[in-house]
C-alpha cells in the first residue's frame, strides 16, 4: 500500500473515530434546541397560567356580581311582591267600599220606594174608601130618586087616569 493510501485510510479512521464526537456535538446542539424549546414552553406556559389567574379573577369578579345581582333581583322581587300584595289589599278595600256604598245607597233608595209606593197605597185606599163612601150615597140618592120617580108615576098615574075620567065625563056631558 502506498503512504498516500495509508495517510488516507489514517484519516478516514480518524474521522471514524471522531463521528461520535460529531454525533455527540449534534446532541448536544439538539440538546440546546430542546432547552430552548422548554425555556419557550415554560414561557408560554407562564403566560398561559398568567392568563389562566387573570381569568380565574375574572369568574371570581363576575361570580360576585352575580351573587350581588341575584341578591338585587331576590330584593326587588320582594319589594315588588309587596308593593303588588299592597296594591291588591288597596284595590279589595277600594272595591270593598264601592260595593258597601253602592249596597247603602240601594237600601235607601229601596226605602225610599218603599216608603212612596206605602204612601201611594195609602192615599189609593184613602181614595179609594172616599169614592166607594161617595158611590155609596149616590147609590143612596139614585135609590131616594128611583123611590120618588116611582110615587111621582104613580101620581102620573093616578092623575092620567083621573084626567081619562074627567075627559069621558066632560065627554059624556058634551055629547
């Protein structure tokens, strides 16, 4: 073999030798790109657990402005129930009061009819007892009237036939 051949196959040994140096510099360089990737996550990861506490206070924020919230609406409904029930018991003794008045005015205008239609009944028997007292007696004159028509035809009569009598005698002492 010849000195070149030996220097390069020297070489090329050396070389061989030195690859796990190589490959251990390339570890070593990923090694350095992996630190910088987890230095890169342990950033993000900050970060994120940063944003994560911000939102965490956030719910808890808004968690207590819920509790006030809920607290507010649970007092105006209360408030408003009562106010509702107030307006009720107003409207019930408003109308209670109405029909109380409405049922006092009936009962005095009821008395009040009551009352005339007694004193038209009365004066309707006043008068009516006034015209029978009155028929009575102009029964009792038609009746006096019928008795003295009845002796005045019976005079006629008598006074008729004495005439009827006188005329045959005034004939008889003319004839």
């Amino acid at each position: 073999m010849s000195k070149t051949s030996d220097a390069a196959d020297a070489l090329m040994s050396f070389v061989d030798k030195l690859q796990p140096l190589n490959d251990v510099a390339a570890a070593l360089k990923q090694l350095g790109s992996l630190d910088q990737a987890i230095d890169e996550r342990t950033a993000g990861l900050a970060t994120a657990t940063k944003a994560h506490d911000d939102m965490l206070a956030d719910v808890a924020t808004a968690q207590t402005t819920l509790d006030t919230l809920r607290q507010q609406i649970a007092t105006e409904t209360t408030t408003a129930k009562q106010t509702a029930d107030d307006i009720l018991l107003g409207a019930k003794n408003n109308a209670d009061a109405i029909v109380k008045t409405a049922n006092d005015n009936a009962a005095s205008i009821v008395g009040v009819a009551n009352a005339e239609s007694a004193r038209i009944l009365q004066a309707r028997d006043t008068s009516l007892a006034s015209t029978s007292s009155q028929l009575d007696d102009l029964k009792s004159q038609i009746a006096a009237a019928t008795a003295s028509l009845v002796g005045i035809n019976s005079q006629r009569d008598t006074v008729a036939a004495q005439i009827d009598e006188l005329k045959k005698t005034a004939q008889s002492i003319i004839s």
